[in-house]
C-alpha cells in the first residue's frame, strides 16, 4: 500500500517541476517557512494527530530540493500518513501529476471549490482505505494520504498553506473535540 500511496503523491516528481504564478483561490504573504525548501516542521505530528484523528509518530522526511514527503508511523491502530509539500508546482504540470496517477491505475477526481485546484483518490476498502487530497494553491502544492476523511485532510491542508501565508478557498473549520480526562486522545471534529 505504501508503494502505491507514494506514486499518488510523488506523481509531480515524475512530470517534472517548475515555477507558476498564484490563482484566484488564494491570497498570498510573505511568511517563515522557506518557499525553497519545505520541511516537515510544516506539519507536526501533533498538528496531524489533532486535525485527522491519528495515532502516528514523528515523520520521517525525504527533501528533494523544492519538495518534502513527510512519512508519518502508526504507533497504535491508526494507519499511516503520508504528505507531500512541493513549492515550485505549475498548473500544467499538476494537471500532468493527476494524469499520470489516474495513468497508473489510481483514479482520481475533481474536488471543486478548493484552493486554486485540487482533486481526490481513494486506495483500498474499508479499515485499510487511505484517503489523499491533493492541492495547488499558487505554486504551492500539498498532498496527504491517511485514513481520515477528505474533510480533515482539507483542513490539515488548509493550516499548512497558512503557513505560507495562503489562505485557501473552500477549507473547512476544525473544531476540537472535548476531552474526556487527562488521557484522553486529541481529536477534531471537522464541519463544512
């Protein structure tokens, strides 16, 4: 499952990388975080756990110039989490990445209404199922693959594009869950 899971989100790697200007479903600033060369620490494993309802550890980054894959571990019964941040992605060449997954036997499709472009694949069935949302929002591109629903991965993307000071159309509000004493698990219950 991981093979095919990284193929979804390394499909920008295969067709090749280049810059691109920002679109109509984002507004821009400057920020912190590298535009050059993203890292993991855009997605902490307590921000994943919280925003998808996960149980996995600490990532384990592969930087490749302008783009990070951050592996993150089950640690209980959760599945892993893949994402992958890229900040020099085109249209054009985001719209060849969804080609070739959909190529490779991994359809996909459109989720409208969603930072400038953005679309959906589903790999297996059931308790095994992983989810992944990938996104474009000017030249920033974030992809996540995990058991959560579209819904959370939508709002896990939408605070690390805030990080780069994008602010995303059609991202949804998490809002913590209560907790129920002193072990409980963080969770977020994601609304529309």
């Amino acid at each position: 499952m991981w093979g095919a899971t990284v193929l979804l989100l390394t499909g920008g790697l295969l067709t090749g990388c280049a810059g691109g200007g920002a679109g109509a479903g984002t507004s821009a600033s400057p920020t912190a975080f590298s535009r050059t060369r993203p890292t993991c620490d855009l997605a902490p494993t307590a921000l994943v756990n919280s925003v998808l309802g996960t149980k996995v550890g600490d990532p384990q980054p592969d930087s490749q110039g302008s783009t990070v894959i951050c592996r993150y571990a089950p640690t209980a019964t959760s599945n892993a989490v893949v994402i992958r941040i890229q900040t020099d992605m085109t249209s054009s060449t985001f719209r060849q990445a969804r080609a070739v997954s959909d190529t490779a036997g991994l359809p996909t499709t459109d989720l409208p209404g969603f930072a400038d472009v953005a679309y959906t694949s589903v790999l297996g069935t059931g308790t095994l199922a992983i989810n992944t949302v990938i996104a474009l929002a000017g030249t920033i591109e974030i992809g996540v693959s995990s058991p959560a629903s579209f819904e959370q991965e939508k709002a896990l993307e939408a605070q690390i594009f805030a990080k780069f000071g994008i602010a995303v159309t059609g991202a949804p509000t998490p809002s913590p869950s209560p907790s129920t004493g002193p072990t409980a698990t963080p969770s977020a219950t994601v609304t529309p």
